[in-house]
C-alpha cells in the first residue's frame, strides 16, 4: 500500500482495504456508545478516531498534517472535560515526533513551525490544552515559541498588519492564521500569571481583525481579503471554521479583559449562523461551500466541528445557554443518523454515513464533546 502524505493540501485517500481493516478493529475492540450527552459517547468516537493513529508517525492517518493538531486538541479537552489521563502518553508520543523539522519546510526548523501560519496555530492550541491537562511547561514553551513564529509573519507593508497565511510566498491575509493567532494569544495570557505581551498581542489582533471587513454584513465571516492594494473583504466562502475558531478566541479575549463586549460580537456571530437557512437547514449545521463530501476534501471534512467546539465555548459563559439546544440537536441527529455501527460518523449529520476519515472523525468527536 502507498504511504499516506502527511503534507498539508496534499489529496489523501482512502483506501478500502485499510477502511475495512479499521472498522473491523474498532468492532472487537471499540467501546459502546451510551447516547448524546454521555463521555462515554465521546469516547467511542475518540476510540474510533484513533484507528487512524500512526504509531511510527505519532499522526492520525488519512488527512492533512493540520488535522492531526485538531485531532490532538480534541483528546487533550476530552481529558480535561472528564478528567481521565487516558491520552497522556499517545499525546506526549506525538509531540515529541512530530515537533521535528517538517520534511516539506525545514526551513521553519520544527516545533511545528509549518509553512503556513494556520497549520502552526492549530498545533500551538493543542499545545496549550495540552499544558492545561498536564502542567508540562515543555507544552507551554513550545506554544510560546509557536505564537513567536506566526507573528514573525505579521505584515508591516500591506493591508495595515494581519497575518499573512502563505510563508514561502508571503501572500493572503486569511481569516482563520489571523482567528487562531487571536485564540492563542488570549490564551496564554489566561494561562501565565502577570503576563501583559500576550494580552496585548490579542488585543492588536482583534483591532486589526474587526477593521478589515472580513465580517460581512451578514455578521459571518469570508474567507479573507484581497491580494490587492485595496485589502477588502474577498467574497470567498462562509466556511463554518472561520465562523467558530473566532468565537472561542472572543471568549478566551473577554476572559482576559473583563470585557463583555467581545461576548457580544460573538453572539451576532453565532446567532448569524444558526439563524442561516444555507448553513443550518432545518436546525443542522450544514458546510454549504461543499456540494459533496468530496468537495470538502482533504481539508474541509474537519471544519463543522471546530464551529461547534467555539459555540459550546461561548455557549458555557452566557448564564441562559441559549446555544445548547443547537448544540444538543446537532449531536442528536449525528449520533443517530450518521453513526455506523462501530461509532464512525459521516461527513453530514443529517446522515446517512458515507465513509470514515480522520476529518470526518474529529469533526463529530468536537461535535460530541461540545455536549459535555
């Protein structure tokens, strides 16, 4: 069998023999789901999940190399959402192999430091959960030097600062480097006692980030700006990752700052979403940019869960909840109509189930632990 690429953008497939290899594992070994609501739901999905676990590689096989960060992410706030321990070393395993200089970019020198400054921050979160879990300060400096990286890539000629998300080629200001850079900072400042550099870094980046009309008018957020002089919004799609890594970053901003107006922008975020006909027909968050599944290949496959995760997020500080039924109808419909029989979800969780891949997977385990 063909190895499996682990480049971000590359097209990974499926291959039916190792399909049928997994399913089969997680049939004799998997644990049994207990229903919405319940860790022991989340487990099972996290043990299917970890069929695709590479144990030479230290990633979740089948799916772009940023897939594997999520997916590290997602186990480290299992633990911390139910306090097990049972991830520690699969993760501790992980990071040491993959913090090596990355084949396609050694010029970033490891540490996760990718050729795009989105790949480094989704690592660099997982990493911070990951010290929340542990208390490893080895967690905690490599997300401090991650944060460094990207924002050696802040841009000083163009667009007024931001992000720029292509390294070799020092082009894009993206929306989703410049949300992730805005989680991350906000969340190393809650983490380190006294600390002013990270607080303000959030701060300069959310400046930026509300004054440059990604936001439309909808209150959803595009893609990113134009290449151009003119630095406006580019019309591309709505995906539903920009509209939640942003909402958990406002969280994480309002937490440092005592400030509610963040919390206020991201409920006409959410609201935008959820009252969105395109992007939650008939109450199920729907990734309306892919006609198909495979429209959402290699990278897309991954993104409805990583809203959910930022919606349980503002959802848990506002005292009415008024997300949780979403939330809780979500889970519902992927557990009953998109599950296999051995607790692998599709691509949409109105159903049925089409396949299982490492971003199908982590998508329903964010999905899932959103409930908790």
């Amino acid at each position: 069998m063909p190895p499996v690429s682990t480049q971000t953008g590359s097209t990974l497939r499926l291959w039916p023999s190792l399909c049928s290899i997994l399913i089969l594992l997680v049939a004799v070994t998997g644990t049994n789901a207990a229903g919405p609501d319940d860790p022991a739901t989340v487990r099972a999905a996290i043990q299917a999940m970890n069929a695709f676990y590479n144990e030479t590689t230290g990633l979740w096989d089948t799916g772009p190399w940023w897939h594997s960060g999520v997916a590290l992410r997602a186990i480290a706030e299992y633990m911390l959402a139910t306090g097990s321990d049972d991830y520690v070393d699969m993760a501790a395993f992980t990071v040491e192999t993959q913090r090596a200089p990355l084949d396609w970019w050694p010029e970033g020198g490891g540490d996760f430091r990718a050729d795009s400054t989105d790949d480094t921050g989704w690592w660099a979160l997982a990493l911070t959960s990951l010290y929340q879990v542990t208390k490893n300060s080895t967690y905690l400096d490599l997300a401090k030097e991650d944060e460094a990286y990207m924002y050696d890539y802040w841009n000083t000629t163009t667009c007024n600062g931001g992000l720029i998300w292509n390294i070799p080629n020092r082009t894009y200001h993206n929306a989703i480097s410049n949300e992730l850079y805005l989680e991350l900072t906000a969340t190393l400042h809650n983490l380190i006692p006294g600390d002013t550099y990270y607080l303000n870094q959030a701060l300069k980046e959310w400046d930026w980030f509300k004054a440059t009309g990604m936001i439309n008018s909808e209150d959803l957020i595009n893609d990113g700006l134009t290449d151009d002089a003119s630095c406006v919004n580019n019309g591309q799609p709505v995906w539903t990752y920009n509209q939640g890594v942003v909402l958990a970053g406002l969280v994480q901003l309002s937490a440092a700052t005592g400030n509610t107006f963040y919390i206020d922008t991201a409920r006409g975020i959410a609201d935008a979403v959820v009252n969105d006909a395109s992007l939650s027909p008939n109450g199920i968050l729907t990734e309306d940019a892919c006609a198909t599944a495979d429209d959402c290949e290699p990278n897309g496959t991954a993104f409805k869960g990583i809203f959910m995760r930022g919606l349980a997020k503002l959802d848990a500080v506002l005292d009415d909840h008024p997300y949780k039924s979403y939330i809780q109808k979500n889970a519902q419909s992927a557990y009953d109509n998109s599950r296999n029989g051995t607790n692998f979800y599709g691509f949409t969780w109105q159903g049925p189930f089409d396949s299982g891949t490492i971003g199908r997977q982590e998508s329903a385990v964010d999905l899932l632990l959103s409930t908790l």
